[in-house]
C-alpha cells in the first residue's frame, strides 16, 4: 500500500504520537534484533515479479562495515512486474508502540543499473484489515551508488503513516488499532534486464515495547467501537438478506426461466449471508465488503421482479 498525501501523513504523524502516549500506559519490555550477516542470509523473496534471475544471494567478505561479512544480493530482473519485494522477518510480531528504532547500512554496487532500492518496514493493524504497509525509509539510486549508506528510521514514528480509514469502513484511526513491525523490507524497482547489485551490515530493531498479552488485550479494547458498528452493518445486511430469501422462496415462477432466476438468486443470497457471517465473526470489514453486499442485494431486489 502507498503512502498517503501530504495532508493525511501530517494528521496519522499526530496519531502516532498518540500511540507513544498510550504505549506510556502500557508495561513494556525491551526488544532487540539484529542481522549481523556474519553466519546466516535472513532475507526472502515476498512479492512482485518471480521473474528474474539470482547471480549471486548470500554471505560474503568483499565487504563490511563491522566483523567479517556482510550480504551481497546479485539480481537481473526479469519481465512482468517492475519490482521485486525480499523480506526479513522479524522472530515474532513486534508492537510498534513505546520506543522502536531501526539502523543499519546498505551499499549500493557500481554495476547496479536498476532504477532505485528502497529499504523500510513493513507493519499490520489489526483488528483492522490493513496490513502490508511498507512505507520506504532509505531509498538508494544512481546519486548514491558504490559507498556505504547508514540508514536508521523511527519505527513507531512511521508506523503512524497510515491511514486505515482508507481501507476499512467504519472511519476507524491509529486510536483504535495496533500497529506491528512484521518484516523490514528490501525492493527492487527497474524494468526487464536491469541488475541490481546490493550489500547489506549490521541490521538491529531495537527499543521498549509493550508487553504482547498486555498489547493484545488493549488493542481489542481500541477496536470495539468499531466493531459495534461493523456488527449493526452487518446485522443490517443480515435482515435485507433473509427478507429477499423468504420473498423468492414465496414466489412459483411460471417459467424455466424463472425457475433458474430464483435458484440462481437464492444461491446468490447464500454466498452474500456467507460473507457476512465472515465479517461479524472477525469484527471488520473493508470499505469493498460494503459496497459489494449493498451492490449485491441492490442487484437481488431488482431481479425479484423477474420472476
């Protein structure tokens, strides 16, 4: 998902101060990760084209900036899609609230003709369905190739950059959500051919974070306003369903047509109640989940004159 505009970072920049205020409330614990690249390659392929081609991916000691090795990512892009997202995961999700920080280093190798590498994390809001989001905090290109770049970025700071509202229905905020850290992410962005040459040192994710159980049991709170409002839509859709099933079940139609029309609305009408059973039993639900029932049942009621 893409950063919003300039307007609405400024306003979720405000919630993620009120995220540090509430993590205040919460008990904390200290978090560290680090990816020294000195014995293990944490990064995986995520998303995006699965058309290109590994010259080389993993430990080496050409370079450094502390201890012996660092990772060397050696890639010509292929066709299809014009990037190609790697992750690190992190152990365990990570809440983004309290004091959060990342740093790192990243070169970016002369041979290097792909547009530009981008670096950030990636967060979820749950209970919200937003997740995925992977705001950029170090971008390298040709004006910074062949030298070692220093990268450090405030995770809960940007966290704070998304607007879920423009996602779920509800109007929900950053007030009645989460936020986790799941994975730093590391992207490729460059057309068919293009090759990137990338090396990465001394990754660490550190800060005071709230307690997980604590964490949970606070966000759930967050979210019930919302969720009494996706439960009375929900039930809303509930009642125009079964009244335009027990409307078509009252109806003989004359005709084979009509036959098949009532068998086909009927069917339609089971998959809507299947849907929104979903929705009630996670307590969310998209700006998309919405119009589609609305345009679901709007759909059903002008057919039932069909019949």
């Amino acid at each position: 998902m893409l950063r919003k505009a300039l307007v609405a970072g400024s306003v979720m920049l405000f919630a993620a101060g009120i995220c540090s205020v509430r993590a205040a409330a919460l008990p904390t614990e200290a978090f560290s990760y680090k990816a020294d690249f000195e014995t293990v390659d944490p990064v995986k392929y995520w998303v995006g084209s699965k058309e290109y081609t590994i010259n080389f991916k993993g430990l080496t000691d050409e370079k450094c900036v502390e201890g012996k090795k660092c990772l060397k990512m050696d890639v010509t892009l292929g066709g299809g899609l014009p990037y190609v997202y790697w992750n690190i995961p992190m152990p365990k999700r990570i809440p983004a609230e309290g004091t959060l920080k990342f740093t790192g280093n990243a070169f970016l190798g002369a041979e290097t003709t792909a547009n530009r590498v981008e670096i950030g994390p990636s967060y979820s809001y749950p209970p919200s369905t937003v997740g995925g989001t992977c705001p950029s905090m170090f971008v390298a290109n040709a004006k910074n190739k062949d030298k070692w770049q220093p990268m450090q970025g405030d995770l809960v700071k940007i966290g704070g950059t998304t607007n879920v509202a423009n996602y779920d229905w509800g109007n929900p905020t950053l007030a009645n959500t989460g936020v986790y850290l799941d994975f730093i992410i590391v992207r490729f962005f460059g057309k068919k051919g293009d090759r990137v040459v990338l090396y990465l040192d001394d990754f660490k994710v550190e800060g005071q974070v709230p307690v997980a159980a604590k964490y949970s049991k606070a966000i759930s709170a967050r979210w019930a306003p919302i969720k009494d409002k996706v439960d009375a839509r929900a039930s809303e859709f509930e009642s125009a369903l079964a009244k335009n099933a027990q409307d078509i079940s009252n109806i003989t139609p004359e005709t084979a047509d009509g036959e098949k029309l009532k068998k086909d609305l009927l069917q339609q009408i089971s998959a809507l109640q299947a849907r929104v059973k979903t929705i009630k039993s996670k307590g969310n639900m998209r700006i998309k989940d919405v119009q589609g029932i609305e345009s679901g049942i709007k759909s059903i009621e002008e057919s039932k004159s069909n019949l």
